[in-house]
C-alpha cells in the first residue's frame, strides 16, 4: 500500500486486534518508520493508578535486573511472512 507521497506502507496486526505495527518505507530518503497503535478502547481501560502501578514495576525491574518489556505484539505466521516479503521488496 503506499499513502499520498508514494511511501511503502505496511500494517501488522496483533491477533488479539489490540494493537497494529504500522512500518513506512520512506522512498525518497530510504528511511524506515515503525509505530505501535493501541485501540483507544484499550487505552482507556485502565484509570491513571493503574498505568502508575505499572511503571512502578516496570522500574523497579530494571533497578533489579529482571526481566521486563515495555510493549509485546503477537504477530501471526501469515503477517509475519507478509511483513518479511514487504522489507524484501522495499530494501
């Protein structure tokens, strides 16, 4: 798909429909953007103590050394090989 400049888009959804990776393939400079986008409904989920608790841990997991991620997406095989075909064609 290309948006109005002509740049190579490509969109991989999460499975559970959550989030969407949207990867742009900028022509004219060959740049590469990769965005996350959440479904506001599940943004809206959680109230601000919460997202606070959250941070906490996530912080007190890096002072420690554990194990933590920011941001996981589930991709499917099928997405998964669109998006490799995508990069191969636009690199």
């Amino acid at each position: 798909m290309e948006d109005q400049f002509g740049n190579n888009i490509f969109f991989v959804p999460c499975n559970c429909g959550a989030e969407v990776l949207v990867i742009t393939h900028d022509k004219r400079d060959k740049d590469w953007n990769i965005s996350s986008h959440t479904d506001d409904f599940y943004n809206l989920q959680n109230n601000a103590w919460e997202i606070f608790k959250h941070r906490v841990v996530l912080v007190w997991k890096i002072l420690v050394g554990r194990e933590y991620s920011f941001y996981d997406i589930l991709v499917s095989d099928k997405n998964m090989q669109e998006l490799m075909t995508f990069v191969k064609e636009n690199m």
